[in-house]
C-alpha cells in the first residue's frame, strides 16, 4: 500500500461507544494449531516433556516443560494472502511488535483502493485477528509471523499488563476484573473492550482517550482487551 499509516476505517481512535451491550467471548472461522510467543498466555498447543542432566554430584534434574512451546507459523509476517488458498479463514495473532512497524489489512477484494478495505490496524505488542471466509486479501507488513490460534485455548490470566502491549484475550491473556492505568498524557493514552478480533465498528463495546486516570472494567464476556499508549494496567478488583 504504500507508505504505512493508520487508516480511520474499522477501529477509529478517538470514538466512545457509549452503552453497548457485552457479548459472550469466542472467535469466528476455523480455528488452526495455536503456538505461543512471548508476549502472550493464551496458546493452543503447548508441548511438554522432562529432560533430565544425571551428570555431576547429586545428578541436577532440569524439568523442560515448556515455559514457553514452539511457535507453529500459519503464515509469515510479509505479504499479501490469499483468503481460502493461502491463508485458511480463522483466527490469527502476531506478537513481539514494536513501534507500530506492523501493519495488517483485511480486504474485500484485491484492487488496491481505499475501498476495498474491510479492516486494518498498525500493532505494538500483540494483535489478534479474524479473517472470515468472505474476505479476499489480507496483507501483512513489517509484522512478527502469525500463528493461528485455537477457539478452546487457555492460559494464566494476568492481573497486571503492559499499557502499549496491543490486543489481550480476556480469561486467557488478562483476568476480568476492574483495571486503573495512571500517569497517562495528552489522550495518547487508547483502551478497547472488543466482542471479537474482527475490528470493525460493531466489534466494539466500548472505547476511551486518557489523560491521567483511567479506570476500566473487563468484563468476563468480553473477548479482547486492546490497550495502546497507556501506562500499565494494573487489576484493582
């Protein structure tokens, strides 16, 4: 596309939604073979196994049960893909971003124009995404390699997350719970409660720009919380 930049098409910072109605958590489309970065709890399959070093007094055991598995690569973090030929419909994360370097776009069709775009975000930290079946393109640049995420994963919910870590999955990534994040300026700070991962408008249950103080709660029903710019967010009930 060009130059990389966000476009005010889907999520629109900036844009309160006031009185929307929480939605039970889930993903839409096929889930595939999840793996699991750094930045992130939830993951789908997690290998374990035990090696053990007898050498030396007293033979040191060294349990190798996965503090983290292998990440499993759907498809790599550059280039344009095909919906049905080179990317299955489902749900998708890429994590380890920084700088807003990762840009990604859903697409109606492939002619290149402003209005083809369904959906498109620039990612620090950790963004989710659901490509369904009826989209044509998606494009990626600049990105960490995505892997697919399975519907049914779970993971160590945090009570404390990075305020620029980008999208966290409620009860895999982040517990619900009620949330402050303090010290922010200028309204840079941008928090998201989100009933799917698939960016558009009516994705959102509810949105903020901070200065200061923000206070949120996650609710267990929501499926994301996306979080860009702020301080940490730390769990306060």
């Amino acid at each position: 596309m060009g130059a990389k930049g966000k476009i005010a098409l889907g999520v629109v910072v900036g844009v309160v939604v006031i009185g929307a109605v929480s939605a039970n958590a889930g993903d839409d489309g096929d889930s595939g073979s999840g793996g699991n970065g750094k930045d992130s709890a939830a993951t789908a399959d997690r290998e374990s196994g035990t090696k053990s070093d007898a050498e030396g007094d007293g033979g040191t055991k060294k349990d190798a049960k996965a503090d983290k598995a292998e990440k499993k690569v759907a498809f790599q973090g550059d280039g344009d893909f095909e919906v049905g030929t080179d990317v299955k419909p489902g749900t998708y994360r890429t994590t380890g971003n920084t700088d807003d370097l990762c840009y990604w776009e859903r697409s109606k069709d492939a002619s290149g124009e402003m209005d083809s775009i369904l959906a498109n975000d620039n990612v620090s930290g950790t963004s989710y995404v659901t490509i369904p079946a009826g989209d044509k393109l998606f494009k990626s640049s600049g990105c960490k390699d995505w892997e697919a995420v399975d519907a049914k994963a779970t993971g160590t919910p945090a009570a404390l997350v990075k305020g620029n870590g980008g999208m966290y999955r409620v009860g895999a990534d982040i517990a619900p719970g009620t949330y402050r994040s303090t010290g922010n300026t200028d309204d840079l700070c941008y928090w998201e409660r989100s009933k799917d991962a698939s960016h558009g408008m009516e994705s959102i249950l509810a949105n903020n720009n901070v200065s200061g103080t923000a206070v949120v709660t996650v609710a267990a029903g929501d499926a994301y919380f996306k979080t860009t710019g702020c301080k940490d967010w730390k769990k306060t009930g």
